[in-house]
C-alpha cells in the first residue's frame, strides 16, 4: 500500500452526560463514525484541526483543555474503497448544540458498550469504542 492510500484524520470521543458517545454519518454514506477530519494546511496541531472540524462540521465548540489522546488507530477506510484510515483520536468535551453541517447528514448518540445493529465504521466498532471501555 502506497502513501497516497493512507488517509490520515483526527477523530474525537465526546460523551455526553450518561456516558453516551456522539456518532455521525457523512452524506451518502451508510457507516456511523467519530467526528472528526483532515488536517488543513493552516492548523497548528491536532486539536486545531479537531476544534475547526468540529466546528464546521457539528456547529459546537470544543474544549482543548482537558483532551485526552486515546491514541493512534488504523483500519480500512469506510468510505474509500482500498484506502486506510489512520486516525490520532482524542477524548474531549464540547458544547452543543450539536447539529449536522457541511458533509455531516445525520448524528447520534450510542451507549459504546452495547451491541448495536447500526452500520458502523470498523475503525470505529473495532478500536476506538472498545477502547472507551
């Protein structure tokens, strides 16, 4: 696999109250997944890109203090068929409202420990929730 064939992203856990972690689903897509993106060039670091991607993309703000790295994460990519997604994901806190903008159709919240018959991203179903344990 080439380097082009790595897509690399930043993903955030964000819980809610009861433990609930926030989920969306991208236009045309059919896999639920972490918020998150692409680094610009403009961003300084991780958590840059993570707050501007979810401010574009969920209208909340997010709290940098306080984020936890979770880690680095790899699977194949969900919506682009022979790629990778490699994704630094971090915990953090944001205030709503959370509402879907730009390329975000739809999001939820799901309890990260219970099975669940809604299609899932596998970077998501098998590393990150399992991981939140």
């Amino acid at each position: 696999m080439s380097a082009q064939d790595v897509i690399r992203i930043v993903a955030a856990v964000i819980r809610d109250a009861e433990g609930r972690v926030l989920m969306v689903r991208k236009r045309g897509a059919t896999a639920w997944q972490q918020p998150g993106g692409k680094r610009d060039a403009g961003d300084s670091d991780d958590l840059h890109t993570l707050a501007r991607e979810l401010q574009e993309e969920l209208g909340c703000r997010m709290h940098s203090d306080g984020a936890r790295w979770l880690g680095r994460f790899s699977a194949p990519a969900a919506n682009e068929p022979g790629c990778m997604v490699e994704a630094e994901v971090y915990e953090v806190t944001a205030d709503g409202p959370f509402q879907p903008h730009a390329e975000i159709d739809a999001l939820c919240w799901i309890d990260p420990t219970a099975t669940c018959d809604m299609p899932i991203a596998r970077l998501s179903k098998q590393q990150i929730l399992p991981s939140l344990s």
